[in-house]
C-alpha cells in the first residue's frame, strides 16, 4: 500500500462548488491545474443504503487516521464521523470565509501530522475549530514565552550567584 503523508477530502459539491456529482472530474480538472488531486471521489464511491448515499472511507487505499472529511454536510452523510469537519453549507455569500478560515488548522495538520486526525478532531467536538485552533495556539505561545522567560530569570539569577 502506497503510503501518503495526509489526505484532505473536500466536498466541493457542498463547500465551494454546486455541482452535480456527474461534474465532479470537469470541475476538479478545472480547480487542479497542478494535477495534485491523486483521488477523485463521485457518487459511484458512496454507499447506498436506507435511500441515502454515505460517504464511506473506509474501502480507500488512504490510512483513515489521516484523513479529513469537510463538508456542510458530514454528520449526517459520511460513515466515518470520527474524520469529519462539519462546517456550514455555502449558499453562494461573497463573504463566506469558512474555508480561508480552515487554512491555518490545516497547514499545522499537514507539516505536523498526528497519529490518528480523529482524535484531534474529536477534542473540537461542538467548536468551530478556526477560532479554538487560533486560541490554543496564543494559549501555547504565551505559555512556551513565559516558560522561556523563566529559565532566563533562573539563569540570570544563577550568574549572580557565581
């Protein structure tokens, strides 16, 4: 199995791009001009059942701690809750931000992989995880900069002494 450093699933459909499922490689051939999407997923990869189509990410060559599921419609489509990202679905506003917002979560996702995303995932349960991912990130640098001030005051305080 081919190993992959992350896997980021996009439901443009929902998102960014209203679409029919029918378009999707059109529609990703046009976003993609650097031919980086390896995998495109359509309806034939869903799994019908109860008159719905899922989501199912489990049948991928892709190890599922490492992959992200965004979509305004996650919890109630996709088997696999544990990757997803629930977000609001875009209605066409000029000011939606959702995704430009998601950026820098998934920049530190993407150059500091986690074991298992789902249980990163899971400590933003109920959050809108752009704004708790930029207040965890002030609370960690405030704490790493005090700690640092500190063993400078220790050291300081040695040099005193000596």
């Amino acid at each position: 199995m081919e190993q992959h450093a992350f896997t980021l699933v996009l439901n443009l459909n929902e998102t960014l791009v209203y679409s029919d499922w029918k378009y999707v490689d059109p529609v990703v051939e046009r976003l993609d001009g650097e031919q980086c999407i390896r995998c495109r997923l359509s309806r034939s990869a869903t799994k019908y059942q109860d008159g719905k189509h899922y989501r199912d990410h489990s049948g991928h060559d892709r190890n599922p701690g490492k992959l992200i599921y965004i979509s305004g419609h996650t919890l109630e489509l996709c088997l696999q809750q544990e990757n997803c990202v629930q977000i609001k679905p875009w209605k066409l506003e000029v000011d939606d931000t959702t995704l430009l917002d998601l950026i820098p979560f998934l920049e530190f996702v993407a150059t500091r992989p986690p074991r298992d995303i789902g249980s990163v995932l899971a400590s933003y349960e109920g959050k809108y995880i752009p704004k708790e991912f930029i207040k965890s990130s002030r609370d960690y640098q405030r704490n790493k900069i005090i700690f640092l001030l500190s063993c400078l005051i220790i050291l300081d305080a040695r040099d005193t002494f000596f």
